[in-house]
C-alpha cells in the first residue's frame, strides 16, 4: 500500500504508522526524500483543509500543556481526533524539545484518537515552520478534525504559529506585566482569543486582567479599523476570556467560542481569505529563505563577502554599495555557471 | 572642480549645487549614474559619521514641522548646520511630499545654514530609505553638524528612520490613545526619546502623558533587559519630556538630552556599535530586495508566477512545493543565461 493510500485509509495503527513515516519524509534533508514529501503533499492536499487549525502560545508556566491535555481530551470526548504539533525553534539549541516528553500530556498521548508530535529540531524558524506546516497538511488529510499547533513563543514564533492556523489564541497568566509583555511583542494583536489561565488560583485578579485585555483589544480593534463598529455582528471581535485549565473549568466555554469563531469567519468568507493569504505568504516566505540561501552559498559571494562586510563595518563602503556589488557577483556567478 | 570636491569644500553656493546634484544622481534611475554615485559615495565616505543622526516621528497634526523648525533654527543660533531629510514612502502614491512645500518650515528654509530636502518620491520604502540614508552621507561629508531625518509614520518608516538614525525620538500628543497606536505599532520600543509636543494648550495632560509614557518605557526596559537596572548611569534610559514647540519652549531642554545621550553613548561604545550594526542590517535589508527583484524578473519564474500562484491560491499545490518549484526554475534560468 502507498504511503498516500495508508494515509487516506481511515483511523488505525496502520495510519498511525504512516503519518510518522510521512513527517519523518518530510522532515529529512536529503533530496530525494524532499521530492518524494513535495508529490506526497501534492497528491494529499485535495483532501486537506477540513480540519480547524488552532494555534496556542504563552510564556512558559502558563499552562500551555494542561490546557492542550484538557481540551484534547474535551474533544476526544466529542467524538473528534485532535493532533497537536510543536514550533519550538529554541528545540535545535537547546536538543530537547517542548514537547519531546510525551508524559507531558499523559492522557492524551495514550489515546489513539490522538496524535501528538514534538517540534522539528533543527533548522531556522522558517525552516521549523515550514515543516510544521506540512505535517498539519498531512494530519489534516489523515482525518484529524482539530489540527493544534502550539508555540511557547521563542522569536518570532507566535507570529509564524498566527500565520499558518485558523484561530490564534494567546494563554495568559492573571497579571498585568505578562499583558504588556504580549502589547510589546506584538502578540496582543495577533490574538483572536486571549485565554487568562489559572483563574482558580485568584478569580480577582483574573477578572481584572479579563476586563482590561478587554479593552485593550476593543481599542486595538478600532485602531485597525475605525470603520468597524464593534457591535458588527458579521465579524469576529477579538475577545478575552478566563478558565482554569488544571480544573478543566471553562474548556467548554473556550471551545464553544472557538467554534463560534470558526461558523462567523466561515459564513462571511473571511477563513478561506485569511487560508489563501497565508498561502501566498508562505510561498513568499519560503522564496525569500531560499534566495538568501542561494546568495550565501554562491562561491563568488563567498569569495568576498567576509572582506566585503569588513569594509561596510569599518565605514571603507557604503552598505548600498556593498550590497550592488555582491548582487553583482551573484548574478555573475550565475551567469557564467 | 569634481563633485566631491565641490562637496568637501566647504559652506557656500557651490557646495549647495553639489549637494543637490549628488542626491539628485543617486536617486536616478540610470545604471550610469547609479556607477557615479557609488563611486562618489566611496570617495565621500571617510569623510562622514561625525554628524549626529537625529530621527523625528511622529503622526500627522503633532507637530513635526514646527518642532523642526524651532529645533533648526536653536541649532544655528548655536552655530552649528543642520539637514534636514525626510522618508515618506506615501509620496510616491500622493504625488505630493511632507516637505515639498518648504513654506512648511519657511525661516529655516531661507537660513543658508541649514539644508532641506524633501523624500525621495518614487519606489519601496526600502528604496525611499535607502537614497534618504544615501542623502544623509552626502550632508555628512559636506560638514552638517546635525542631520535630521523625519518621517510621518507611514508603512514601516518609522522602523526605517530608527535603523539609519543614532537617536530615535517620537513626538505624541498629549492623550492616552495616540500612546497606546505608538505602542501597538512597536514604535514606542524604538524611541530612546519620546516627545510630548503642544504642552502649552493642556498643562496637566501633558503632565499625565508624560508620567505614563515614563511608566511604560521603564517597564519595557525592564522586559526587554531585566539585567539592565533602571539606575545604571552608563548606559541610556529611553525617557519623556514636554514642550510647546510653537512657542520653542523646552527646546534648549530636548537638545539637552540629546546631548547627554550622545556623550553617553560615544564613551559606552554604543553608538559606534549601533551604527556599525545599522551599516549591516540595511547591507542585507538591499541584498534581500535585490534578490527578490532578480527572482520576480527572471522569464522563467515570470513564465509559470502566475499559473503557481494561481494553484497555491486554490489549493492544488502546497506554498513550500511551489516555492522550491519557482526556486528551480530561476537556478536553471541563471544557469543556462
């Protein structure tokens, strides 16, 4: 049996099989195993695109774990398959991976309607997402319904976890510094649910860090936009919610506004917009990755680009100067190949 | 005379022809005098970094112009020269530029101390950037003392001015939500000055503008470096301040920290280092436009662009195997050229 066919056979420890063995394909740096991945993902891609993605980040310690084992054994409970995959681009530094330990989710990792694979380990972040990205295409056509792709938001993470899933929710602790710490990174804005944790260990403060995230989405929002009315009911406003994961208090209530989200963004066009655009900023992504790769691996920039450097560092060369000239090298260099 | 000795001969008619016939050259079109300015860029070179390289932001109505103006005309009674450049990458869209009209700041215009230039008006703002950061090299061998580059904040170009400038300064009004969109845009977390303009019409909000901002860029400093204590007198701490611009009061003050921060960050080496770094970022920020205009005009990738993207866009091919496709397609190009 092709590894298309095992895949696309239905739910089972053949199939189970065959997505590791496709991730494992897809993963490798070796050339033929890249081309055989790109024809798998080619033939597997009509069946992909039903699955919700959703991704998750916070900072270590707020939980990230308990909630993705609580919500996953939520779902399994609704009949649905959940996988959870990982972009940790820290794992290629530090060998390990956030996920490599799969006691972390104990429960969930044992249940066969669920497939929980750690983050690629090597490579850069776009590397590491790209590769991301595909296995949750193979999960995807392999019939998982809930697709979650989590991030403890290492660089520039979040923003590549935002730019492959359906849904971007952000776990926050119940404190303010934890909140501008997300507004300065930028992550705030990415979020389409900010979810504040542990509720159970301070309901006053969490209620506090609800209202004021709140607001601070509400004011992003018509920031962005001044001509969306916030009470613009054929649109999805940003939200804040609280919960607490260890308890498995409030999972339902997430999940009831994740697929709130998921029926208003798909009724008003705005999912499969938001899914075309990060395709074609993925491919552009990727593009700009592999020219770069490209310009430093030519041995006529190599030839030069250490003295080159050298001089726009010690102020000898203006750096658009510098910069024509290894353009020009690099051309050459192919020209004459 | 050659233009560079035109430029490096100091004040006078015949260096201001040259200015502006340098930057006139370099922001050509032409191959041939892209060629002259590069060449004179090198030969101008060593005698630039001793100007100090002010960036001024802020959004429109807050008063830049008049801030300008008041600070230029301080600088000169002071003896020194002053340029002025500007990065507005929306004039290429208008047709206009925000310093077109040199009435806007009409007495600093007429003083022959001082030199204005409007944005360049055509192209990316990579490429408005890199002509003004171009520009800015011209003015410096041509003995200004201070250069000042403004944007309105349009795009990315605050990011730009930051990355060409030695200190970042960013006027607000006094109100809360102008703070929270400088925030939100991370254009707080570049500024090592932020500037309450326009004090004289609201004393107290100013006054809680100015307590707010403090507040918010201690705590950022404290996020982004929680080694670096608040106290350390070696190193700069972003700060706030108020002032009227239009009644240049508080003026003598804004220059005084700028010449603090300067003294601080000569004897630290930080400037040295963040010029040196700035000089390499904006080396790779051209060689990346470079390569992505090389890639979008090669026939081979011109030829399949559109039908690939077409296929990403409606889901018959995977973003990661188009984007390799397309790279293949523009190695063969270069190699069979």
């Amino acid at each position: 049996m092709s590894l298309a066919a095992a895949l696309l056979g239905g739910p089972g420890p053949v199939q189970r099989r065959a997505i590791a063995k496709a991730i494992t394909l897809l993963e490798s740096t070796r050339t033929d195993h890249r081309q055989q991945a790109d024809a798998l993902l080619t033939e597997l891609l009509p069946h992909t695109g039903r699955a919700l993605r959703l991704g998750i980040s916070g900072v270590p310690g707020v939980g990230k774990s308990t909630f993705i084992e609580a919500l996953g054994l939520f779902l399994i409970d609704q009949g649905l398959r959940v996988a959870v995959l990982a972009v940790d681009p820290s794992s290629s530094v530090s060998g390990g991976s956030i996920l490599g330990d799969k006691t972390r989710m104990e429960r969930l990792s044992m249940d066969e309607r669920a497939y929980i694979r750690p983050s690629p380990s090597s490579g850069t972040l776009g590397g590491v997402a790209e590769k991301t990205r595909e296995a949750m295409l193979i999960c995807e056509a392999a019939g998982f319904d809930v697709v979650i792709v989590e991030t403890v938001g290492v660089g520039q993470s979040e923003t590549a976890v935002a730019g492959m899933t359906d849904m971007y929710c952000l776990l926050q602790l119940p404190n303010a510094g934890d909140d501008l710490q997300a507004i300065k990174k930028g992550v705030m804005e990415l979020a389409d649910l900010v979810v504040i944790n542990k509720a159970d260990i301070d309901a006053a403060a969490a209620t506090r860090a609800q209202a004021q995230i709140a607001s601070s989405l509400r004011l992003f929002g018509q920031l962005g936009h001044p001509d969306h009315a916030h009470h613009d009911r054929t649109i999805w406003h940003p939200r804040a919610m609280q919960l607490s994961a260890l308890k498995a208090d409030g999972i339902d209530s997430f999940w009831a506004a994740v697929s709130e989200y998921r029926d208003l963004q798909t009724a008003n066009g705005r999912l499969a917009a938001k899914r075309q655009a990060q395709a074609q900023a993925w491919m552009w992504e990727r593009i700009q990755a592999g020219l770069r790769q490209r310009f430093a691996e030519a041995p006529a920039v190599r030839a030069v680009l250490a003295e080159t450097t050298a001089q726009v560092l010690n102020g000898t060369l203006a750096a658009s100067t510098a910069a024509r000239r290894l353009l020009a090298k690099f051309s050459g260099e192919n020209d004459h190949a």
